[in-house]
C-alpha cells in the first residue's frame, strides 16, 4: 500500500516539476526579450542563446512526461486497489 501512495506522489511531483518548466521557459524568453532591447546589435546572438536555453528546458518536459506515464503505468487498477484496502481493515 505505501508502495502505490510513494506512485502517486512520484507522479505528483513530476507534475509539479513539468509546471516549473513552463515558468522556466517564461523568465528565459522574458530575459532575452529585455537583452534583445537594450542591446538591439546583439539580436542574433541573443536569440541564438535563447533557443538553446528552451531546447533545455522542452527536454525536460519532455522526460518529465515520459516519466509519468511510465509512473501512471505501474499503478493499479481500482480493482486491486479497493482489494488491497479491504485486506487492510481486516
């Protein structure tokens, strides 16, 4: 039972971190945007950084939504799950 609890909460904190990533790729085009202004010369070079700095961050995201359908796969079913409760109160 604690197996499947420490599951969803795995899951869980996947999630979260997914959500970070999101934020993340928010302040890196928000932080190449005010470069790019106050330093218009540069617009290639900057929008060259940003890229490379989103490619890291979508990878991310991308292994933390592998991860959790691998997690949500070893779940089980609400059949095995309400049998594993009733075994419990006993």
């Amino acid at each position: 039972m604690i197996y499947y609890a420490g599951l969803v909460l795995a899951i869980a904190f996947v999630a979260i971190a997914a959500g970070g990533c999101g934020v993340g790729a928010g302040l890196t085009i928000s932080g190449a945007l005010s470069a790019m202004a106050r330093q218009p010369e540069l617009y290639n070079r900057f929008q060259m950084v940003m890229f490379i700095g989103l490619a890291f961050v979508e990878t991310f995201t991308i292994y933390s939504l592998v991860v959790t359908f691998i997690l949500m796969g070893k779940l089980p079913t609400p059949d095995v799950l309400l049998e594993l409760v009733k075994q419990s109160i006993k």
